[in-house]
C-alpha cells in the first residue's frame, strides 16, 4: 500500500495517514447521514400516515427497520473509531512537541 518512497519519508507518510483518515471520515458520515434521513423519511411518512387515518396507515413500512438500525450502529461506529483514531493522532502530535527538560 505505501511505496517506498513514501514510507522513507516521514511528514509524507503522516500527509498520507491523514488524507486517509480524512477520507474516510467524510465517506463514513455520508454513509450514516444517508441511512438516518432514509430511516427518517419513512418515519415521516408513517406518522402522517397515522395522524391521518389509523386504520389506512401502511404499517409493513416498520419491517426491516431492525436491519436497518444494525447498520446504522455499524455506521455510526465507524465513523466514531475514525473519529477517535484522528483524535488520538492530534493529542499524540501536541505531545510531541512539548517541551521537555531531558536528563
């Protein structure tokens, strides 16, 4: 995955984790944005539904919405471990460059 060149290279291998995590980050929120306004569109749908007419409100709509809510947990922690890893990364980084009295 990382030639050789980059990986002699220190501040190109760290552009390059960075990138990636960044990458990642966005396509993971866009997973999950994506999947809550589907769920919150049928939602939507279901309670006008009901406040309509009880009786004529299409309820199989609530079918699936367990597999539905798995993947969204599943997306959700993606983005939280991408989130945290590109946290981690900064707080390792601040460290770094604190001064320190060496002995």
């Amino acid at each position: 995955m990382i030639n050789e060149s980059v990986a002699n290279n220190p501040f190109q291998r760290l552009s390059e984790l960075f990138v990636n995590n960044q990458n990642q980050l966005n396509k993971d929120v866009h997973q999950l944005r994506t999947s809550v306004r589907t769920v919150k569109q049928i939602f939507e749908s279901l309670l006008e539904e009901l406040e309509a007419d009880p009786f004529k409100a299409n309820l199989t709509v609530l079918c699936g919405l367990d597999s539905v809510s798995l993947q969204i947990l599943e997306q959700g922690r993606s983005v939280e471990e991408t989130r945290d890893k590109i946290l981690e990364s900064i707080v390792l980084l601040e460290k770094s460059n604190e001064k320190k009295l060496r002995k």
